[in-house]
C-alpha cells in the first residue's frame, strides 16, 4: 500500500470513501511516522492516540453502516494547543497552564468532531501564541522539517511543521497578526486566516480578542479550504461571529481561473530590506500571474508602515487584560509554598508561571492602557488601525486581491533572533495590515529562496467575507507552478528520516 | 443644638448615590446559567461565568432592554451607541481578573427622580439628577473565614461562590446633589425607596435589600457655609438597608463636620457603614486615583439601539410610582402620612393586591403595616420576603371579620404560615385555632374571672359597665385568648344583671 502519511486529505477522503482504506489505518499509519520522526521535529506537546483512535474507529463505524459522513471524515489533523479539546492538555505552550485539563470542546473542536476529522494531538506554539519561531514555547522549540536547525515559523510553528514533516495532512492554527501565515510561508505549505468572525473564537485562549482568528494549514489549496469549510460558520457563544453564508472556498479552489482578475502588489510590502531569494520568487509569481490573464499592477497603501507600531500596541493592550486571568485561584499553576495571601499567591504564580515574551509584552499592554498614557498608545493605535482598515478598503476599490511576500525572509536560524525580540517582530510586517483590518489573507508556497533552498510564500489578501477570491487565486497560481515543477513544493523537501539535526 | 443641628448650621452637605441593583432575569449576564437566589456554591456556574480560559462573554438582550427601562422610567437619554469595556484590576472574586462593565458610554445618562421628603413646613420636593445608568457583571461572592475583621486580611482562608459572577448588575449613579441642608439624610433615604419602588414597578429587580439585590454606597462631601468649592468627599459603603443610607449620611456628616472644626482634612477614601453604632469607619484610601485600565471590551460588539425598540418601550413604561401612590392613596382613603409610611415599608403593592383579594384598605394597611411589618423587622428581612401571600392576610382579615378568629388567634394563624404549616385554614385545622363562643364552655372561666375581680364585678352591678373589660381580658387570658371577646361581654352582663 502506498505510504498513507503522503496522501492530502483530498486523496484520503476519497480512498475513505471507496473503504480502499480505514480511518482507523489512516490514523494509526500517522502516528507511527510521529512516533518515528516527531523527536527529530518536536511538533507536538501531547498525542491523544487513544482519543484519536475512538474517533478514527466511529467512523468507521459510521461508514460501515452507509451514514452520510462529512467529506473528510476519518482523515488527520494536528491541533494547535490554544484551543480547548474536553479533558485533553491545553498549555498554550506555557508552564502557567500545565496539566490543565479543559471542561469543555471549543467550538472549532466541536466543528472538526461533528465532520468526523481525527484529532491526532496538540502542537507546540510561542507561549500563548506571542512569537514568531516558536521558541518562546515553555515547553521547547519546533523544528522547520526542511533544515531541522531553522525555526518553523510562529506561533503556529507546531502546526506548520507537522503538516510539513508529513505528521498530517492537515491542522490548525491561529492567526493574531501573521501567526499561520508566516509558519506556512517557512515551511513551504498553505496556511489561510480566514476573516475576522468567519471562525468562532469560543474555546480559542485569547491573546489579542480583536484580531485572534483560528484557521487550516495543509499541503493544497484545496485541502485548506476543505477545512476552513469544515470550521468556519456562526456560533452564538461568540458575540463577534458573523452570521453570514461562509464564501464557498471549496469551489472557488477548484476554480482554476483568474483572467481579467485584478491583483495589486502593494509597494509598501517589499523592497530594500526584504531577503533577495524571497524578493525574486515573489517578482516571478507576478509574472506568473500575469502570463494566467491576471491584470498586476501596484497599490499604495500609505498607512501600512505604521502596522507593526499600531500592532504592538492594541495586541499587548489586550493580552494584558486576557492573561490577567492566570492568577493560581482557580486553575493551572499555583505557587502557594507558605502561607502566602492571595495578593503574594497571585504575584508568584504569574512570575513564576509567564516567560519572557508574555512578560514583555503584558508591561507594554499594561503601559498602553495606564490613564494619562491611554489616548497617546491605545486609542492612538485605533485610530491608525481604522486607517489601515481604510486604506485597504480604497485599494479593493480598484483591484480584487492583494499580495505581498508573506514574510521578508525565509526561515532563520533557531536561537538567531531569540535576544533580538523586534528582529522577531519584523517577521510579521506584511501579514499585520490585514490582521488589523479582519480581512482574510493566506500564504502559499513559490519556491525556495536562491540563497538557503528554504521556502518563499506569497500572501494573498482579500476583503472581508470575500474569502473565496484570494483562494481562486491561490489554487490557480498552485496548478500552474505545480506543474512547472512537476508536483507540489512540498514534495521536494528533504527526507526526515535521513537529515538531522548540525 | 444637637452634633448633627451644629453641623448643618455651619456646613452645607453635598450627597452623592450610587446603586446596584442585581436585575432578576433568568440568565446571568454573558452566559445561560441560572441566575436563581440561594443554591449551593458555584453550582451555577460555566467556563464563561468562571472566566475559563478561551470562554468568551455573550450580552444577554433582556438585560440590557432592562436597563434601558429603567433609564427611560428615570428620564434618561438613552445612547445611540453603547459600549462594554473592561475594569481591570485582580481580586480572587473576580475569575477573569477583570469586570466588564461600562466605563465612557453607558447605556443611559442625565436624568433625575424627585423625591418627596416631609418637612415642618409640610412636604417638600427635590430633584435628584442622575448622572448615569450602566450595565455590568456582579462579582463572586467572598466569604473570609477566621480572623477577626472578615476581611481578607488576617483571614485563616477564603471561600469563593461564582454563582453570583457574572449576575446582570445595573449601576445607577447620581450628580452631586446640593442644597438638601438638614434634609440631606431624608433626601437621601427617599431617593432610594423612590428608585426601590421604580425598579419594583418595572419589575426588573427583586429589589431586595437584605439579600443584596439593591445596594447603596453614599459620597458625602461638607461646604463651610458661604464657601464656593465643594470639600473632599468620602464613600460610604456596606449601606445595606433604607435605615442605614439615612443614619450613614447623618452620622458622615456629623463625622466630617467634626473633623473640619478640630481644623483637620477629610480624607478621600472609601469607608464602611456599620449597622451596630450606626456609623463609618475607614476603609482604603483613595487618595490616589485608581488605576482601572479601562478600554473596550472586545469579545463583545458595540449596542446600537433601534429608536423606534426604544420609544416603544417608552410607551410601554407602567405608571410612575408617585403618580401610582396619589390614584392609590386617593382610592384607599390613605392620609398622606400612612402612605408614606407604606411607601417606605415596602408595602404598597402588598396592600394592592390584599385589597384585589377582597380586604377592606383600611384592615390591609393594619395587618401590613402593623403586625407583619413588625414580624419583618423582628427577622431584619424586608415585608415582601415574609413567606405569606397577600391572599393569605385577606383570608385572615376576613376570618376575622367573620368571628372565626381573634385577633390573638390571627396572630397564631400568621405563625403556623410564616413557619410554613400550609394556608390559614390548614394551620387553624392543624393547631386547633378555634374562637370559642359556647355559653357552657365559657361560663366557667367567666364565673371564675368575676370570683377573682370583685371590685370589678361590683362596679358593674352598680351600672358602670365600662369596667366590663377587666373582666373581659381575664377570660381572655384564662381561655389562651380564643374566646369570642363579644360573647364574653354579652355573657358577664347578664351573669352580673347588668
């Protein structure tokens, strides 16, 4: 039988359905790749194998008696662990919340049961998703599969690389201001954040409420947008989920045509500074875009450069207040050694409990919002944010998506920025304005940077709830270099059962 | 002159009001759990209610069309667009270690509430202006074991109950109200039997003070008579009864009054009303400005009310208590001063709907205002918490009236109910209550009655029936007070040949 682990979840789904294979097969056929290769990686803090294998022998059930099953049931998926799965670990990749055991499935959970998709575990992340590399993991770094000594991306980095290291075909991650995007982008994979309110946020542990979205990471475009279908849609326990139809994402997928399309590169996203490897795969896929009928031009959106300082002011504001929560009185960590008050209780749980980054970034929120500092840094940062808002919105006047690089360079050397934290914060430079807006973007591989061999993404951004668009765009630009190189990027990447760590 | 007569000749009292008021929906807040009074600790409780981690906040809608009755009944603008916004600070019965409440755009805002206050010059108005109304979420409840305060410090351990996190909590906030004088206390205690009464109306609120559904902190602040710039005011907290918001406000400012003649600064700070001396103490020191880190919630979207939703509901609003209590005092035959009294008791709804169950007004007042009001203040509970029904007090009264009870009798039948033997007639058929009017089971206890008073007995053969009450009380006592009393007389007069 062919190795199962390298099937998308299209092919899977599709075996599934003609009972060529089991889900119970397909299931245990992934976790002896991980349980082979997983301690090169590191892609995930806690396996659910008996859980996951309960799932993968329901459907089979389900199957065997000819139930309708959802298109992809029985098929794999890593979660990220800052969603809440009943009575599984969710750390948020912090010590703070060790061996807590939710009560309760988030709803993103609830969505991928009810469709069927096996919950294989839950992958490692920068402590409750504030990083770019996952080394702020209080657990420990993720590997990029491709060169096991460079970074996976983050905060999502568990997730990418699982998808990468051919864990799953599937998983999911969450996005606060590049945090799917950019792991898909150095890991040579499709990462999409769908838009703000597409996917409920109930289960989903805060970091920054205004911008967090959860969304699919897999090996195809059309793999992605069969699970953005599978979790996005309203959700009444979250008061910022849209009730609207979901963009039907899948057909757009299986579009395949983009002439007379309307695309802008915008001008502020690229240029001096940006990596050469990453600045030539992005001019080529322009060039690309254009020999499929697309009209290129570029588009001006002033306001961007003022992203990132608007963004480290409303996401810390946030995250101060979100984490404030994790106090030991009630759950999680508890440094009680000796008689101490709930004041002392609080203070040492939290100092003990919050590595650096988390610190950091709850001083700076803590500031922003402090009276006499709050109209200068946080409603400051608003009134930039409805800016950028608006500058998009202008620019989707004149053309139908955006793209830019996905991140300015390709993935960097594990430890290289852990000392330099804004170094770490520049990764995330394109994919904050459409964080700041709620608009969906998605990364999608366009080959390996000339310097390193190391994948180069293209962000593709569209306007709120038109999702569809930036997929019509994707799967088309995939089908064309997929066939100039004679298969998916991914299928190039280094065998990991014979690399290793330098 | 008196501490508080001094103080007033040479201060003049700014007062200031903030209420709580728990709404009595079904749900709590931001999530479906139940909202219900009494169950066992933190059984009424979800990830959102106990602020678990990825839990996420939900406005719950009857809620807020509650509070913006209530700012429309206190003649409030009502605001086009209306936030939440985060009050962080950490406290263990905070789970999320941060209140969402309102801070900048409350639901409602500017309006007023007159209130009525007797004077020596008989009743005099003032208008109370009200600053805001918002919406928020109540806070666990604490309880502090060991330690002598109970309070967290010093405490062995605390104890937290969720099951109030998360209750719909309305906060209605007054201007500074000036130029009240020696009235201030008065002023102060009618403005919240007014809102008490308001709220009842609007049936939003249990409004039940003894159990935490109607809270009051008072700000005081005293003027040197003659000066222009208020003084520094203080907060009074933990004024948990009608009693206790004017007995806190005559005793601060008091308090402050002495402070200043001894030439010293009042002190911002919050203080505690204590129901034992009737007087405040200190608390924390609010001398520095708070630190809340307000901003606005984002789990959850901005309110944007629908003008028409809202002029309905205005034209939906029951009449005004002050308007209600005129038609009513008119109808009942009530003086003003008994319905004061009732106003403040609590009772005018009771009395309503004693009469609607067949009582006279006048007997629906006595029984109200006179037994059972003395029964609630015995248990320190309000009138509408006594567990009888106003069904049940017409029943008595007409027991009564019908001769099957004594008053002494009545009083026994209001016990086995209060005590929950059933209705009127199941606790007299339980205890046996039956008035005894028999001549041959009366005219031992009379025979020996006229044995015992023979002066008494003698007066009355001379004529002077007047004394036949002598006689009377002591059958009354002899027979545990369930003889017919009108029998009695009848059955003395003609054993004595009167």
């Amino acid at each position: 039988m062919a190795d199962l682990t390298k099937l998308t979840a299209l092919e899977l789904s599709e075996k599934l359905d003609k009972k060529e294979i089991s889900a119970v097969e397909v299931t245990n056929a992934h976790f002896s790749r991980i349980e082979e290769l997983d301690n090169k990686v590191k892609a995930f803090l806690h396996l659910d194998k008996k859980g996951a294998l309960e799932q993968a022998q329901d459907v089979d059930r389900s199957r065997k008696e000819n139930k309708k099953l959802s298109k992809l049931a029985g098929v794999p998926l890593a979660l990220k662990d800052v969603l809440t799965q009943k009575d599984v670990p969710t750390t948020c990749g912090s010590k703070i919340l060790e061996n807590w055991l939710p009560p309760y499935d988030s709803t993103v959970v609830k969505n991928l049961k009810k469709s069927g998709v096996i919950i294989l575990g839950k992958t490692n992340m920068d402590e409750f998703a504030m990083g770019s590399s996952t080394e702020n993991s209080a657990y420990f770094p993720t590997r990029n599969p491709w060169d096991l000594n460079k970074i996976p991306g983050g905060s999502s980095g568990g997730s990418s690389a699982a998808v990468a290291a051919f864990f799953a075909p599937l998983s999911i991650g969450t996005d606060t201001g590049g945090s799917i995007r950019q792991p898909a982008s150095v890991t040579g994979i499709v990462g999409a954040k769908p838009s703000y309110g597409a996917v409920s946020r109930y289960g989903l542990v805060a970091f920054a409420s205004s911008l967090d979205q959860a969304g699919p990471f897999a090996r195809t475009v059309l793999d992605c947008a069969m699970l953005h279908e599978v979790i996005a849609g309203h959700d009444p326990l979250d008061s910022t989920s849209i009730n609207e139809k979901v963009p039907d994402v899948v057909s757009a997928s299986k579009k395949l045509e983009i002439k007379g399309m309307k695309i802008g590169y915008i001008k502020e996203l690229s240029g001096s500074g940006w990596q050469k490897g990453v600045i030539n795969r992005f001019n080529e896929s322009i060039e690309t875009l254009k020999s499929l009928g697309a009209e290129v031009r570029e588009i001006s959106i002033p306001h961007s450069v003022y992203a990132l300082a608007t963004y480290y002011l409303i996401a810390p504001s946030e995250a101060s207040s979100n984490l404030a929560r994790f106090d030991g009185m009630r759950y999680g960590l508890r440094v009680d050694d000796q008689n101490l008050s709930a004041e002392e209780v609080m203070n040492k749980t939290r100092a003990k409990g919050f590595g650096k980054e988390v610190k950091r970034r709850i001083m700076i929120g803590t500031y922003a919002l402090s009276s006499g500092y709050y109209d200068a840094y946080y409603a400051q940062a608003q009134k930039v944010r409805a800016l950028i808002a608006q500058d998009l919105k202008n620019a989707f006047k004149e053309v139908d998506v955006l793209i830019s690089p996905t991140s300015p360079t390709t993935a960097w050397g594990l430890g290289e920025r852990v000392n330099d934290p804004l170094a770490m914060y520049l990764a995330d430079l394109a994919t904050l304005p459409p964080s700041l807006a709620g608009i969906p973007a998605m990364s999608i591989p366009i080959g390996l940077a000339d310097e390193d061999k190391l994948p180069v993404g293209l962000q593709i951004i569209a306007p709120f709830m038109q999702d569809d668009r930036m997929y019509q765009v994707a799967a088309t630009l995939e089908a064309s270099l997929k066939n100039k190189w004679n298969g998916l990027l991914i299928d190039s990447i280094p065998d990991l059962k014979v690399i290793s760590h330098g | 002159m008196g501490n508080f007569e001094t103080a007033i000749s040479k201060y003049d009292p700014v007062i200031g009001l903030e209420t709580h008021v728990e709404l009595s929906t079904k749900s709590k807040m931001f999530c479906s759990c139940s909202t219900e009074f009494g169950a066992e600790p933190n059984t009424q409780t979800c990830p959102t209610c106990l602020g678990l981690p990825g839990s996420l906040p939900v406005a719950n809608e009857t809620a807020i069309e509650s509070t913006i009755r209530i700012g429309l009944a206190l003649n409030c603008s009502i605001a086009a667009f209306s936030r939440f916004a985060r009050k962080n600070y950490f406290y263990p019965d905070m789970p999320k270690d941060f209140q969402t409440s309102q801070y900048d755009e409350p639901l409602c805002s500017n309006g007023y509430l007159d209130v009525v206050v007797d004077t020596d010059e008989g009743s005099k108005t003032f208008r109370v202006e009200i600053e805001r109304v918002h919406l928020e979420e109540d806070t666990g409840k604490l309880t502090h074991a060991g330690g002598s305060t109970g309070r967290i410090h010093g405490a062995d351990y605390s104890l937290v109950d969720y099951n109030r996190a998360g209750i719909p909590l309305v906060e209605i906030v007054t201007k500074p109200v000036a130029g009240t004088n020696e009235f201030a206390p008065l002023v102060a205690k009618a403005y919240v039997t007014e809102l008490r009464d308001l709220l009842r109306g609007l049936k939003v609120s249990d409004v039940r003070m003894e159990e935490g559904s109607l809270r009051c902190d008072v700000n005081l602040s005293l003027t040197p008579k003659g000066a222009k710039e208020w003084g520094t005011r203080t907060e009074t907290k933990n004024v948990n009864s009608l009693r206790s918001v004017e007995r806190a406000i005559r005793s601060e400012i008091e308090r402050q009054a002495t402070e200043l003649d001894n030439g010293k600064k009042i002190k911002q700070e919050t203080r505690h009303f204590q129901e034992d001396t009737g007087s405040t103490r200190s608390g924390r020191s609010k001398e520095v400005a708070e630190e809340y880190r307000y901003f606005p919630e984002p789990d959850l979207v901005p309110i944007a009310p629908d003008k028409n939703w809202i002029e309905k509901l205005r034209s939906e609003l029951p009449e005004q208590p002050s308007i209600r209590r005129a038609r009513l005092a008119k109808e009942w035959g009530f003086t003003d001063l008994e319905m004061r009294d009732v106003t403040t008791l609590g009772a005018v709804d009771l009395i309503s709907e004693t009469i609607a169950k067949g009582a006279k007004p006048a007997a629906a007042r006595k029984w109200w205002a006179g037994e059972l009001a003395r029964r609630a203040s015995e248990s320190s509970v309000e009138l509408t918490s006594l567990k009888i029904s106003p069904e049940d007090v017409a029943r008595i009264d007409q027991l009564v009236n019908e001769g099957k009870l004594t008053d002494k009798l009545a009083r026994q039948v209001i016990d086995g109910i209060l005590l929950g033997e059933g209705n009127s007639d199941q606790v007299m058929e339980k205890r046996k209550l039956v008035v005894v009017a028999d001549d041959s089971a009366l005219l031992p206890a009379i025979n020996e009655a006229i044995a015992a008073n023979p002066d008494a007995a003698a007066k009355i053969k001379e004529g002077k029936v007047q004394v036949v009450g002598v006689i009377v009380g002591a059958v009354m006592k002899t027979t545990g007070g369930s003889a017919d009393a009108a029998k009695v007389r009848e059955l003395i007069l003609k054993t004595l040949g009167s």
